[in-house]
C-alpha cells in the first residue's frame, strides 16, 4: 500500500539540486522544486537573499505539475554568486532551506 498525501506538503527531497550553475550549458541552470498538493490549494514559492529581502515574489510553473522552477534570475536578470533561501508556503505552513548560486 502507498499511504497519499491529504494536505500540502514539500520536503528537502523535492528540491532538484541545492547547487545552480545558471550558465546556459544544460546542466544545473534550474532548480526545481516539486511538492504535494491533492486539494489543489494556492502555493506562494519565492526567493529571498539573506537579509530577508524578496528576490523574486513568485516563482512561475515549474516542468511538471506541482512544481516551481527557478532560474537563478531576479527582475529578469542574473543574481550575483550566493546563497539564496526559497519559501513555499501553503495552507498556514511555510516550507524554507537554501539554494547556492554558482557562477
């Protein structure tokens, strides 16, 4: 038996790679986070720095459903080297960890 998710849910293990190397050579330009969610409920996905300011207010669909993707841009352009940190937040709970830009 596989026991299914009822309410939202994202754990470390739906993240693609911590480590983003957004240089065009196909291999770790995105980092894409897949997450649970049976009841279809609104997701907000977002990228901040490290003090707290907002990267990028809304993470767009990511390749598959229930997905979000991150290109390592911020406002259409590429952000410096550095460790990012991603929310994703769903019915009162809000999910956060770190990504690593690599140039």
């Amino acid at each position: 038996l596989v026991e299914r998710a009822t309410d939202f849910g994202f754990d470390q293990a739906g993240v693609s790679n911590r480590f983003v190397t957004p240089n065009g050579d196909g291999k770790n330009d995105t980092v894409v986070f897949s997450y649970d969610n049976p009841r279809d409920v609104s997701v907000r996905a977002r990228i901040l720095d490290l003090r707290g300011r907002v990267v990028v207010s809304e993470l767009p669909q990511g390749p598959v459903t229930n997905s979000r993707v991150w290109d390592g841009r911020g406002a259409g352009v590429p952000v410096p080297s550095g460790v990012y940190l991603y929310q994703l937040e769903a019915e009162g709970r809000v999910y956060s960890g770190s990504i690593v830009i690599l140039k």
